[in-house]
C-alpha cells in the first residue's frame, strides 16, 4: 500500500495524500459563508499542509478566515489571484495552465477551467483553473468548470475529484450538473471518480430542500455507469476517505 489517499471535507475541499505531501484543496471550513450555511458539522482541523490548492476566488471556493485556521507552507492559485491574499502566512505562487510547480516529491500542474474566477460581486480579473496532482497516482481537481473538449489531454487518471452541483436549486454558467459531470469521465478515463461540491452548503432560506442534499451524486453515479463503465464511483460521505491503491 502506497499510503495515497483522498479525503472529503466537503463541498471543494479534498485533502491529497500523495506521495507524503498533504495537499488541501479550496478550504471552506465554516458554518457561515456570506449567503451560505453549512448542513453539515465542520470537519476536524486537518493538520499541517504542504500546500493548499486555490481554483478560483469565488467564496466558496476561497475563504481567507478558513484559509486563516490552517498550518500551511504555500499557497498555489490562477493567475491573478494572489492579490486576494496578501495577508495570509504563507508563501503565494501563481501558477497558469500549462504551468507546473514541485511540492516535495509531487507535481502540482495547472489545467484550464471553464468558469469566471472572479472575486464577486466586484473584484479584479482573475482566471479559474483545475489542477492534477501527479506522483505515483494522478489525482485531478476540477474545481469548477463547465466540460470542455480538452479535459481528453488529462486522460488517463487514477483518480478524478468532479463537481456535480453547488449550493442552490439551480446551476448557472461554468458548473457542471450530475449529468454533464459523469459525460466527462468518458474523456477523463479516470480508473475511480468521486463527486464533490454537493451536499454541504445551501443558500440560507433554503430549508425544506433535502434532495439536494443527496441526490446529485446518486445521478452521477447513474449516468456514470451508462457513458463510461469503466470508471468506477465512489460516493463519500463528508470525512471519508478513498485509499489509493
């Protein structure tokens, strides 16, 4: 056994195990986040990082109090985005697609993303990107993105972290729903794929909306089963872990 794992703190924030570097990616650890509340309980601190992984500026993507909470050696985020962290301890590296930088032992690559990375409701231009963590597995995070043709040039993947909903009852540009999500592993290929991004917040107001609460990955794992059979899904409950084989 490697000791490679992937554990999902909920919504985008994944902790990579690879090759004995601990890589977090969008914390947002919070019960409250601007409109947003938490459904379920904040995960435990996870421990001193290498590096947290930043995929855009949104706010549930990146939280500088969440962002505070955490031992952290560097911070990788898109191009543009490093203004939106002046203030925080820790070395910054902006880091474009196509870019690559070394984390220990473990590439940390930046690929393109579909989606306005913005700081909202104003903010400077800043790009979105995923990332594909590569030591002796290849983990890619997708952050958000809608699909896109290229995401073939990723292929093949141990593993793929796949957004397939949000926080509200509906999807705007640049996201990718149950469906459209699975569609992609069959450009991906990845060997496992695990959604994220549902689950975890909603829209303050929102009570009375459990569905959303699970049935996201429950269609991904469906749609995944019929358009690319060759992967398989694991669903994980917030806190739980996929070993790495």
């Amino acid at each position: 056994m490697s000791g490679d794992r992937a554990t999902w703190l909920g919504h985008a924030t994944i902790l990579v195990e690879l090759g004995g570097m601990r890589l977090l990616t969008d914390p947002v650890l919070r019960l409250r986040v601007a409109h947003l509340r938490r459904q379920i309980p904040p995960p435990e601190p996870p421990g001193p990082l290498d590096a947290v992984l930043i995929s855009h500026l949104h706010r549930d993507h990146l939280d500088l109090p969440s962002l505070a909470q955490l031992d952290i050696r560097e911070v990788i985020v898109p191009p543009g985005a490093a203004r939106a962290l002046r203030g925080v301890r820790a070395d910054v590296h902006e880091l474009a697609p196509g870019e690559r930088r070394m984390v220990g032992g473990v590439e940390v690559a930046a690929v393109p993303a579909v989606h306005d990375g913005r700081r909202v409701p104003v903010g400077p231009p800043a790009e979105a990107v995923g990332y594909v963590i590569g030591g002796a597995h290849r983990v890619y995070f997708a952050g958000d993105t809608e699909p896109f043709a290229a995401m073939a040039e990723l292929a093949p993947l141990d593993l793929a972290l796949l957004p397939v909903w949000g926080w509200g009852p509906s999807l705007g540009p640049g996201h990718m729903d149950p469906e459209e999500a699975a569609d992609t592993c069959a450009l991906l290929r990845p060997a496992v794929a695990v959604p994220i991004h549902w689950g975890t917040y909603l829209r303050v107001g929102m009570r009375g909306q459990a569905e959303l609460l699970r049935d996201p990955p429950r269609r991904f794992a469906a749609r995944v089963a019929e358009c690319a059979p060759g992967t398989r899904v694991e669903l994980l409950a917030p806190g739980g872990s996929l070993a790495l084989d």
